[in-house]
C-alpha cells in the first residue's frame, strides 16, 4: 500500500475529530465574540467619541493660545465665537424631533400593517413595530408640547435672526 491510500483510509476519522474540534470552538468561541461585541463596540464608540471631544478642545486651545501669542494683551472675542460651533435654535432642534416623530411612526405603521396583514402573523415583528410607533408618537408629542411651550423663545429668535 502507498501512502495516499493509507492517507485517504483514514481521512474519515480525521474529518470526525475536525468536527469535534470546530464544534468545542465554536461553542466557547460565539459567546465570547458575541460578549465582545455587546459590550466591547459601545466602549469603542464612546472612547472615539470622548477621544474626538478632547481633540478638538486642544485644537481651539492651541489656536487661541496662538493668538494671544501674536496679539498679546488682548484675544479677539470675534475669534473665539468662530471657534465655536454654531448652536441650533430651538426651532430647528423642535423640527429635529418632528421630523425623527414622523420617521419612527410611519416606520412602526408599516412594520405593524406588514405584520397583521401577511400570510403568517409574525409576533416579533408586531411587536417590533409598535415599539417603533410608541417612540415616534413620543417624538411628536415632545414637538407639539415644546413648540406651545416655546413659542415666545422661538419668536424671539426669528425676531433677532430678523434684525
């Protein structure tokens, strides 16, 4: 006998331990990536987020710093309202909320219709889309009760936006 046919008489016992071997892996190995995942990516995105922040904080530091170093004395107020980012008024952040009310109920309306009138009730799914409808009827309301509660600061910024 040569040695690829001793090799190929034995390929299936080695295919079962290579099984056996992927299926222990697996079994320890998905909960572990699946835990990293979970907790690991939210870390990540708020260390990027907090990295990002402080960044650009030195940023203005070093370019205010470098002002006051060419105009001793005094740094312009000009230039440190530019470095600012600008705020939102209170009616664009009121319109933010309309518009993401508007996005998240007719998203749980669809999901909801889709799920009552398909072939096979799916529950998940229903239930899916009235969470979905629950908060943007919460972002609704969050305009309709801000632009009442509002509506003199939102008047007075127009009336500033006017001058």
């Amino acid at each position: 006998m040569n040695t690829m046919s001793i090799l190929l008489s034995s390929m299936p016992e080695m295919l079962d331990e290579f099984n056996d071997i992927i299926a222990v892996v697996l079994v320890f190995a998905i909960p572990i990536i699946g835990t990293i995942l979970i907790f690991g990516l939210p870390i990540m995105i708020a260390m990027l987020i907090y990295r990002h922040k402080v960044n650009d904080t030195n940023m203005r530091a070093k370019v205010i710093l470098a002002a006051m170093d060419k105009y001793p004395g005094a740094v312009p107020e000009e230039l440190i309202n530019s470095l600012n980012k600008p705020q939102k008024s209170v009616k664009e952040r009121l319109l933010g909320k309309l518009l993401w009310g508007c996005l998240f109920s007719l998203s749980g309306l669809a999901i909801v219709a889709t799920a009552l009138f398909s072939s096979v009730f799916d529950s998940g799914m229903f239930v899916f889309g009235i969470l979905l409808l629950a908060v943007g009827v919460a972002f609704l309301i969050y305009y309709f009760v801000g632009r009442r509660q509002l509506r003199t600061q939102i008047e007075a910024e127009e009336q500033k936006l006017l001058n």
